[in-house]
C-alpha cells in the first residue's frame, strides 16, 4: 500500500533503525487540529504526536500533509503516535 504513496527502496533503507524500534512507517494524509490521518501498511490510521516530539520539535519540525512519520501504531480503537517525522 505505501509504494501508492511514494514509498521507496531508499525510504525502507532510512527507516531501518525506527523499525528496530517497533515502529511503522507512515504517510501523513490529513493535518487538523493536533490529530492526523496516516496511510500505512495497516490502512488509515489516525494518529497524534508524542509528548517528546511536541516538546522537541524544532520550528515547523511537527508532522504537515505528505511527510513520512515512524509511528507506533496503537491498539485497536487507539490512536497511533508519532515519534518521528523522517527528513523531508
């Protein structure tokens, strides 16, 4: 589902260490109000930022429309959360 997305051999090989972590690669497909739309390989899932990223971020570091985030993708009927937002 992700390559439809613009999901790439260079991107998996970028994402190697966040993926020893646990967690999923994700395309950010909506932006509103401090939650957002990912499309993964689990679907759409909505998500929110961590504390630590909220905290951290630098200016304009927090997740906007067609970014690829490392997300841990949470239960069902959970939000997912996003620790990372992958370089631009």
């Amino acid at each position: 589902m992700l390559k439809s997305y613009g999901w790439s051999d260079e991107l998996q090989r970028q994402f190697t260490a966040h993926a020893a972590e646990g967690l999923i690669p994700g395309r950010v497909v909506l932006q509103q109000r401090g939650l957002y739309g990912l499309a993964t390989d689990l679907g759409e899932i909505r998500a929110e930022i961590s504390g630590r990223l909220a905290r951290d971020a630098p200016a304009g570091g927090y997740p906007a429309a067609g970014d690829w985030v490392a997300a841990a993708a949470g239960s069902v009927g959970e939000r997912a959360v996003i620790h990372q937002v992958l370089p631009r």
